[in-house]
C-alpha cells in the first residue's frame, strides 16, 4: 500500500529530497506521490514535519 500525501501538506519539499526513488512531485496544493513508483519505505513521512505523508 503506497503512501499518499494528506491535505496537511505545507509544500515544503522535505519529502521529495527525503524520497530514494524519486517519486514525489510538487502539484498546485501539496506535494503528491506516484503510486506506482513508491516503494513504502516511509522515507517521505520520516522526512515531513508536519506528518501529511500517510500510508494509503
């Protein structure tokens, strides 16, 4: 189950350094992921202060 990126999202890019595979871009509101190419380490949500990455 991929991880997904929650409203709590303050746009601040610290998920998508902290991401190893590359996954996560910057959209209008938040910052998003693509299912398809997360690998569930958790890395993202580790890496957020604000704890808006979540597992799906």
């Amino acid at each position: 189950m991929a991880y997904k990126i929650t409203d709590e999202c303050i746009k601040c890019g610290s998920c998508a350094d902290g991401c190893p595979v590359g996954c996560i871009s910057e959209a209008e509101d938040k910052y998003v992921i693509n299912a398809d190419e997360c690998i569930e380490c958790g890395a993202c949500a580790d890496a957020c202060p604000v704890g808006a990455p979540v597992k799906e």
